[in-house]
C-alpha cells in the first residue's frame, strides 16, 4: 500500500473522524498540516477548500464520509461497520442523518446566530443520542462509525474548548449542547476519547 497523507487544519471536526477510524484499524498517516487562512495547498491536491483531503498513489479522496468508506474498503479488520447487513444499513443511515441533518443546527447558528427553533432541536437532539447510550457503551453497541461520525462534534459539550480553538462552531457545540450530570454522553465521551487516533 502507497503511503497514505491526509490534509488537514487544527481542531478540524471532520479530520478528527479520519484520525480515530484509522487509528482504531491501525493504518499509519502521514498528516499535512495546513494553515486555516491558506489553503492553497488543498485547492492545489482537490480543487476545493475543505479537509480532510486523503491522497494515496494516484487517489485522492476528499470528504470524511467518503474517506471513511475508503479506509473500511481497503482495511476491513477491525471493521467499523457490523457485518449483519441490516445493521450496517443501520449505522449508514445514521450517519447519513447526523451529516444531513444534525448538522444542520449548529452550521446555521454558527452562520446566522440562534433561534429558539435551532436551539431546542439541539437540545432534542441530545435526547436521541442519549436513548442510543441506554444500556450501551457505544452508540450501535460496538465501537464503529456511528461513534467516529458523531465524537468529534458532541465532545464539546463534555470536553469544552481546547486552548487555542477559537472556532465559533466548536463554540456553539458546548454552548447549544446541555447535558444533564447523569447524561450517558459523559461516560461515552470519555470512553471514545480514550480511542487511539493515527
């Protein structure tokens, strides 16, 4: 296998998908660390603006989703998809739902400030993923994708802000994420986070 860089930016929610999933399958990256104000050195590899971009030979695959996809593709042990085809379409559909809609909330907050609509599907939101947490250590029951789509950005609401990371949207996921001192969300915060990254 070719060697395997990744592009990315500091605190980047997106990159830090890519950093567990490989981490968890054991695949080495060779990172490229980008400035947040020029990103020539991505437009020049993908055409586009947006990390993480995966380059490998003559690959380049841009978007974590599709990345994540390819890691499990080339590197199927451990998987992070169940073998149980049922289950795996399980998992695709909610990551297809927190990257469609999910997302949306927070985006449109960081862009064009709160609403009281915005801000209680946030908050209901954390009620979905807490009912996923009932009797589980992970959100599908094993650690997988669903777990590396959603970590990164419901951190924040456990973790706080790390020194340095003044994004405004990672401002929003501890502001707009309230959590109850019993939410199982602690306990799995602390439990992915304890994952190996690449």
């Amino acid at each position: 296998m070719d060697l395997i860089r990744v592009y990315r930016i500091p605190f980047s929610t997106n990159v830090e998908r890519v950093a567990l999933a490989a981490g968890h399958k054991g695949v080495p990256i060779e990172w490229v660390d980008v400035d947040a104000d020029d990103r020539s050195p991505v437009e020049a590899v993908s055409g586009q603006r947006l990390v993480p971009i995966l380059v490998t030979g003559d690959e380049v695959v841009a978007d974590s989703p599709a990345i994540l996809e390819w890691l499990e593709a080339r590197f199927p042990d451990p998987p992070l998809l169940p073998r149980d085809p049922a289950r795996r379409a399980e998992v695709r559909v909610f990551a297809d739902w927190f990257n469609r809609v999910w997302k949306r909330a927070p985006n449109e907050i960081a862009d064009h400030g709160a609403t009281d609509s915005l801000s209680a599907e946030m908050r209901a939101h954390v009620e979905i993923f807490e009912a996923l947490l009932q009797d589980r250590d992970y959100l599908f029951g094993d650690f997988g994708l669903a777990d590396v789509t959603a970590f990164p950005f419901l951190k924040y609401a456990v973790l706080g802000l790390p020194p340095d990371d003044d994004e405004l949207f990672h401002r929003v996921l501890v502001e707009y994420q309230p959590l109850r001192g019993d939410s199982p969300l602690h306990a799995w915060v602390l439990r992915v986070d304890a994952h190996p990254r690449s």
